[in-house]
C-alpha cells in the first residue's frame, strides 16, 4: 500500500493512459527497453532534499517536541540556578616617578613576575581570610575555612590585559591586569573586588619597600665585611714593612749603596790598620835599637821582650797556629810572665831617653790606631754581611708584599664599589619609602553589574535548543526507520523490483482535511504558547529579579537561615 501524495514520475508515462485510455499490454511489451531502463533509473535515484523534507514533515512531531521540551528545560534553569553578578576592577603598573638618570632603583620585576606576585598576593590565604570576615560573605555556612578560602579563591578571576600597541620586535609587556570577583550580591562583589585591588596595591608596596630596606641593609653589611677585611690587610702590610724594615724592595737601591760604601770602607780601613801595624814593628824596631845601643842588650827590657813575644805571636797566629800550638801554648806562657815583671816594676820604669819615650808614645798611638781599625773592620764585615743577606731577601719580600698590596687594592676597589652602591641602595630605599618608585594606579574601580553573569541565558538556551534539535533529529530517523510502510514510488520499486504500472493520487475528503487543519492549528497555538512562556520567564527574570530569588530561597535554602543570608 502507498500512502502519502505521490509526483508522476517516468514510469507514468510508460504506463499510464493515453487519450484518456490505459495502455494494451502488447504495446507495453514492445516497449521493454524502455521500462527497463526506466526501472533502473528509478533505482539509481538516491536520497534528495525533497525526500528529507517530505520526512521532516511526516516526523514534525517528533522533531518539534523535543526542540520546545529543551527550551522549557533551559527555561527552568534560568529560573533556578542562582544569579551571580560579576565586578571586576583594572589596574596598571605605573614606572618609577624618578627618572633612572637621577636614580636607579634596585626593585625590578619582569611582566611574568609582577603577574605571579599579583596571583600569589591576592589568592593568599592571609588575604581572603579577613575579607571573608569583613564581608561575612558565607553566613551561615558550616564548612571549614580552607573549603571557604578555596570557594572563594574560585570566584576570583584575575587577567593580564594585552597592551593596544604590540611591537613584534619586542617580547609582550604585560603592565595592566584586570580583578574580578562573582558573587549572587552585586554589592558585596564590587565591594570584595575593590578590596583586593586596594590589598595587593597596599601589599605590593610594602613588598617593594621590604625588598629595598633588604637591598640596602646586605649593601651596608657586606661594606662593612669589606672595610674589616681591608683595615685587617692594611694592618698586616703595616706589620709586614716593620717586620721586614731594611729587606723591602724600596730599600734595595739605599742597600746597594750601603753596601757598596761599606765594601770601601772595609778596603780602607784593612789599609790602614795594615799600615798601622807596620808602624808598630817598625817602631818597636827602633825602641829595640835605641835599648839596645843604650844598654847593649835589648832582652834585658821586659816591655821590649814582651812586645816582641806578642809580635812573634800574631805572628804565629797568622800563620795558621792554633791555640793548642805547642809554640803558641809556650810564647803566651812567656808573655804572661813577662807582664807579672813588667808589673812589679811599674812603680820603677827605670831610665829611660827622651826619643824612647817619643817613640813609645807613638807606638802606643798607632796600637790604639791598628786596634780601632781592627774593631772598625769587624764591624764593616757584620754591615757588609746584614747587607748582603738584606739583598738576598728582598725578592721574596718584594714577592709577598705585592702579593699583600694587590690583596688590598683589590679590597679597595671593592670597598668603593660598595660605598657607590650603597648610596644608590639608600636613594633607592628613600624612593620606595616614599611611593615614588613603580606601583599600581586604580584606572577603573569595581562597580555593581546590572546583568548577572551567571546562568548564562543565551548559552543555556542556544544548549537547550540544540540537545533539543540533536534528540529530535535522533527519534525521527529512529522512528523513520522502523516505519515499514512505502511513501514513493521509488521505495515501492526498490523493494519489489517490479516496474509501477501507475499511481493513484490520495483522495482526501473534506473531513479529513478540516481534522487535519484542526491539528495542525492544535500543534501550533501549543508552540505559541511554549515560545510565550519562553518570553514571558525571560521577561519577568529580567524584571523582577527580587521574585525570582525569593522564591529560589524559599524553595532551596536551608530551614536555619539568617535573615538576608546570601546563597553561595
């Protein structure tokens, strides 16, 4: 059976009458082929829009009502789910007052720092903790203050506003940051939101000043590290050149000197104490002579034999003798013996000529001469050794000295390196105590919105609609494909395999076009009425959104409840 209307089609034409009159059966079979063909082109025709909107129209029932159930679905959702007003506040980082020229500050953060700081300082829970006590923003809410730190956390939104001007040669400053805050009391959010701007501007400042008194304070005790280290060295140098005096390397040109003097002072006096030890044997010689002449033998004079004997024995002495010599043990043993005689006559010298005594007189000089010069070149020779020994350790001196003095120089530098940063740590730390270094100016404050956020209406519909259109679609095939009955000559053709011969249009009487005018007006006045019903909740939500959240109280808060408690 074929139900529906049905359009002429080829085979009609084959098939149908001609002149009013059926076609004979042998003038059908002469025409073969042409059926054949026909039937195949009937086959080949696939699914067409004219066969989707004649299914769209025999499925309208089903398409439709999901489609109107899913709007009055988002329709509740609209009137149930609380209202939340969102308010949001922007900020910008405003550059230090005071041109870098002038004073530098030792305070600096790159746009990724200044944003973490941002989300530390205001999602901190040091931060939201009082203003959830200020605001009594969850009254009557038993959870625990890290859930009521984290809800609120949740509602907080915090943005980075890109700049109007990009430079694609440069990275992205991020210098303006927005601060929003939802909640179902459009007062409090605005409230809340400039709370937290004012907090962390507030807190940003204290950082900033905190992190320059630090600066400043690790300046000052590392200058004074530095300034022990360096007064310690310097004393050390100072120590170093008194330890040391006569060894340093500026020393080593007046050490020559010295010795060289000393070297010529040592030849000099080596002459004449040789020239004056000639003169005494010469004039002992002479004394011996004049004794001898005088009293013809010169050993009776025990002062001349003792002169003699002490001649002979430096001379001993000279010549490598030791003092266990048996020649030197008996020339001192005789001097000895000599002086004890020459003693006890001292009170009775006996006489003596004038030109013995002249001559005695001046060996006496040149004994004292030859002794003085002997001391002198003893002296020379300790100089010239000291002097000697000095310039050898000058190099090593030099070496460790200049090792000290580049210590301290080094010291130094650093000292002063130290005192000009200094002085930039305290300008800086005068500049940040007074606000005038890099902060954040309020551009635009929060204000309570007019609209909620949230639900989103259009998104709750625009989702109705299409859950409603995607479920309609989905029973209309469902219910198309298990409708066994045929609706084209084509779906009869495809599943017999047998050529149509003709088609009877549906004759419709008038009853049954009036019954079916009557249900297509029914189906539409109860559209109407849904989409009314759409306009009429959207309607008064947007204008009485006090009702709406009485109700919503009424029927969803909790029986303790405190007067003018706010849902959360």
């Amino acid at each position: 059976m074929i139900r529906g209307r049905v359009e002429p089609v080829r085979l009609a034409s084959l098939f149908g009458p001609r002149n009013g009159d059926f076609r004979r059966p042998w003038e059908i079979a002469g025409r073969a082929d042409e059926v054949a063909m026909a039937v195949e082109e009937v086959q080949e025709q696939g699914l067409n829009l004219s066969d989707v909107l004649a299914v769209a129209r025999r499925r309208a029932v089903w398409l439709g009502a999901p489609i109107v159930i899913g709007l009055v679905l988002a329709l509740i959702a609209v009137l149930v789910l609380p209202r939340e007003y969102e308010s949001a506040a922007t900020i910008v980082a405003e550059s230090e007052e005071i041109p870098d020229e002038i004073a530098h500050t030792t305070v600096t953060a790159t746009a990724e720092e200044l944003w973490e700081n941002l989300r530390v300082e205001i999602l901190a829970r040091d931060s939201l903790s009082p203003i959830i006590d200020d605001y009594q923003l969850f009254r009557g809410n038993g959870a625990s203050r890290e859930e009521l730190v984290d809800n609120m956390r949740e509602r907080i939104a915090i943005e980075p506003l890109p700049p109007a001007i990009v430079d694609p040669r440069k990275p992205v400053e991020l210098n303006s940051f927005r601060i929003a805050f939802r909640w179902p009391v459009p007062e409090e959010a605005s409230g809340v939101a400039n709370r937290l701007t004012r907090d962390f501007i507030s807190a940003h400042l204290k950082q900033r000043s905190k992190r320059a008194e630090g600066a400043s304070e690790f300046i000052a005790q590392e200058l004074n590290k530095t300034r022990a280290e360096l007064q310690r060295v310097g004393q050390e140098i100072t120590d170093y050149k008194e330890n040391f005096q006569g060894e340093l390397p500026e020393q080593l040109q007046l050490n020559r000197e010295h010795l060289q003097r000393s070297q010529v002072a040592l030849a000099t006096n080596e002459a004449m104490l040789e020239t004056a030890r000639e003169q005494v044997l010469q004039i002992r010689r002479e004394i011996e002579a004049m004794i001898r002449a005088a009293t013809g033998s010169a050993d009776q004079d025990p002062v001349v034999r003792k002169q003699a004997l002490e001649l002979h024995l430096n001379h001993l002495l000279s010549t490598g003798k030791t003092e266990k010599h048996p020649s030197v043990i008996r020339t001192r043993a005789e001097v000895a013996a000599l002086e004890v005689v020459i003693e006890s006559h001292a009170d009775d010298p006996g006489p003596s000529s004038p030109d013995v005594v002249k001559l005695r007189h001046e060996l006496r000089g040149y004994e004292v001469q030859a002794q003085v010069h002997a001391g002198e070149i003893e002296r020379l020779k300790a100089d010239i050794a000291e002097y000697e020994q000095r310039i050898e350790n000058t190099p090593r001196r030099a070496a460790e000295l200049a090792h000290m003095e580049s210590s301290y120089e080094n010291l130094a530098l650093g000292a002063a390196e130290l005192q000009r940063k200094k002085l930039e740590t305290d300008m800086a730390r005068s500049i940040e105590l007074s606000n005038k270094g890099e902060t954040f100016r309020i551009v635009e404050s929060a204000v309570p919105a007019d609209s909620p956020v949230s639900p989103n209406i259009p998104l709750l519909l625009v989702a109705g609609l299409a859950l409603g259109a995607m479920t309609g679609l989905a029973l209309a095939v469902v219910r198309e494909l298990m409708d066994a009955s045929f609706h084209t000559v084509a779906d009869l053709q495809r599943v017999l395999g047998l050529p149509v011969l003709a088609t009877v249009p549906m004759i419709e009487l008038p009853a049954e076009r009036a019954r079916r005018r009557r249900a297509f007006w029914r189906r539409g006045g109860a559209a109407a009425g849904v989409m009314l019903l759409l306009l009429a909740g959207l309607a008064f939500y947007r204008l009485a959104p006090g009702a709406i959240d009485g109700a919503r109280e009424a029927l969803f808060a909790p029986e303790a409840r405190e007067p003018g408690a706010s849902d959360v």
